[in-house]
C-alpha cells in the first residue's frame, strides 16, 4: 500500500511538470484565437482560468518538495519558498497581460508586454 501511495504520488509530481508551458501556451493561443468576442472571451476566460490553476498545482507541488527535500538546507528551503511566492505573484500579471493582449491583439506593445511576463 505504502509503495502504491508512493506511485500515486510521483504520478502526480511527474504529470504537473511534464508539460509546465501548455498552460500559458493556450492561454495565449486564446489570447490571439480571432473568434466572435462573445466566444473569443469564453474561451480566454476557460483558458486563464487553467493556466491559474496549473500555476497554484506547480506552488502546492513545490512546496510539498521543497518541505520534504530541504529540511537539511534552511537557504536553499528558504529561496525555495521565495520561488513560489514569485509564481503566485505572477500569475495574476500573466492573465492580466494576456487580457490586455486579447483586447488588443494587434498592438506590438501588447505583445511585447505579454512576451516579457510570462517569462
């Protein structure tokens, strides 16, 4: 049972990580989706939705590892902590961002803002 547990666990590490850039990918995809505003929102708002979610995952994973794998190394637990602090942060410029891009998918500026954030 232990060893099931222990399966199930890394299933769920490996199946948050394998793909960190779908998320943000689709939502800007949506972002730029020309499609009726109507349905072009619906779909941005599902996709940033995801991506928000995909983002507090990758925290709740991280600090599960961080919390397990650091309690030998207080600095590096420590800079750790700060790492997913900086995600949640961000998330919420991400989505803005790409909003801004949605609104405006011709502005250059749009796209170089939105380009800069989600790096």
């Amino acid at each position: 049972a232990v060893v099931s547990t222990q399966s199930t666990g890394a299933a769920k590490v490996v199946g948050t990580y394998v793909d960190i850039t779908g998320p943000i990918m689709e939502l800007q995809a949506a972002a730029l989706a020309p499609l009726a505003p109507a349905e072009k929102a619906e779909k941005f708002n599902t996709k940033a939705a995801d991506f928000s979610l995909h983002a507090e995952q990758l925290c709740r994973v991280a600090e599960v590892a961080t919390d397990v794998g650091c309690d030998e190394d207080p600095r590096r637990h420590d800079n750790l902590k700060l790492s997913i602090e900086a995600l949640r942060d961000a998330t919420p410029m991400v989505v803005y961002s790409a909003k801004t891009l949605s609104l405006n998918p011709e502005s250059e500026s749009a796209k170089e803002n939105f380009d800069l954030v989600k790096e």
